[in-house]
C-alpha cells in the first residue's frame, strides 16, 4: 500500500482529502503544520506528499526545500490557493514535481496523485545507467548531471525537463508533450513555464554563442545531437 503525508493546517480539508485517498487504498498521514510534518517525513517512508504552501510554523516552500535536502526522488504536489505563474514556478522550481491551486476536484488529485506514482514504478535499470550526450553526463540514480566533468546545479524541474529532452534527442517536442511527461498528465497550469524553464537551462548549459536546446516555431523545442 502506498504511503501519503497530507501536509495541511485547515483540518476540514486535511480530513476530507484523507477520506478520499483511503478510499483509494492509501495509507494516509496528516501534518497541520512545517515541523510536524518533517518529523514524520524522517519517522516513516513515504512514496508522496501532497503539501500546502501557508501552513504554521515553517512554510511549505521551506518544508519542500528541507525534503530536497535528503531525498530527491520523492514525488511532492503542493498544494496552494496562490494561482500566480511565479508561485507556481517558486514551488516547481523548489522541487516540487506538480502544482494544485484551491479549490480542485477530488478526481483530478486522484488523477495526478496515480500519475506520479506511475512514474516511481517505471524506474527501470535501464534508466538507472549513465546518459552520454555531446558533453553532458547524466546520473539518474543521483540525479546529478556533469558538464564537462564539472558538476551542474539544476533544480528538481530543470533536470526533468534536461532529461526528457535528451531521451527524445532529435524530435521536435510540442509544449503539450512537455507538460504531459515533465509536469504530468492531468497539469492544467500556463504552458509559459516551460519557457522559463528552457530559459534557466539555456543559461546553465549552452557554452559561448550554441544553445543546446533550439527552439521550433509554432511547434515547441528539441535537442540535436
């Protein structure tokens, strides 16, 4: 059975959201504060979090940093009533791995919790290999990436986005097939992000006056060996 924190202070919410995915066979934890909820993060292993931004005692964006701190590949959803495109690129670009703005529905959580979680089965030992490209080495089990033997400092959300587009080297990628595989399925968010995303990778990776990732008008962008 898979393990859930539910991170929220209004107890109302934290109660229904935990009748509904223990409905769905999850085992459920509740937080309804920062602090709290990091003790239980280190006292049990769990496979999400689904995590509010304005909660007592230490934020969410602080408790997000803190869970990056030791582990990465735990998949984190906030969830927030901030709705601006900077907050959402705040917490995405903190590490989470999706964004969820109040009110939602119940199914697309659901939906979205059942697509993370998909995605932590599909590790294969495969993936787990190294990935040469031109200059770039990709570690997935670290997720660590090397450029030049010289270790890059990508967020959460830039390495998936790097990731995807080196799997794919030599397709022209549409913003809708970005979102589905790097933000998830059921993100309904501005597809701006990507943008801004592709932006902080450009500035990170491409030496001297060659981007890495071109752009393709009217389509989105690709990667080219």
């Amino acid at each position: 059975m898979k393990k859930i924190l539910i991170v929220e202070d209004e107890v109302k919410i934290a109660r229904v959201i935990q009748i509904e995915l223990e409905y769905a066979n999850y085992e459920i934890s509740i937080a309804n504060t920062g602090k709290r909820a990091l003790d239980l993060f280190e006292s049990k292993d769990f496979d999400l979090v689904l995590l509010d931004v304005m909660i007592p005692e230490l934020n969410g964006l602080e408790v997000l940093r803190r869970i990056r701190e030791v582990d990465n590949n735990i998949k984190i959803i906030m969830l927030t009533a901030r709705d601006a495109v900077m907050d959402k690129v705040s917490g995405l670009d903190s590490g989470a791995n999706d964004y969820m703005t109040k009110p939602f529905e119940i199914e697309e959580l659901l939906a979205r919790i059942r697509v993370h979680l998909k995605q932590n089965n599909e590790v294969t030992n495969e993936n787990n290999s190294e990935i040469h490209f031109k200059h770039i080495v990709i570690h997935p089990l670290s997720r660590e990436v090397y450029m030049d033997k010289v270790l890059i400092n990508l967020t959460q959300k830039e390495y998936d986005l790097l990731l995807y587009f080196v799997e794919n080297k030599n397709q022209a990628l549409t913003r809708e097939q970005i979102i589905e595989k790097v933000w998830g399925y059921e993100y309904y968010g501005d597809t701006n992000v990507i943008d801004v995303y592709v932006r902080y990778l450009r500035k990170k990776l491409d030496q001297n006056e060659i981007s890495l990732i071109s752009s393709v008008r009217g389509i989105g962008y690709m990667i080219k060996d």
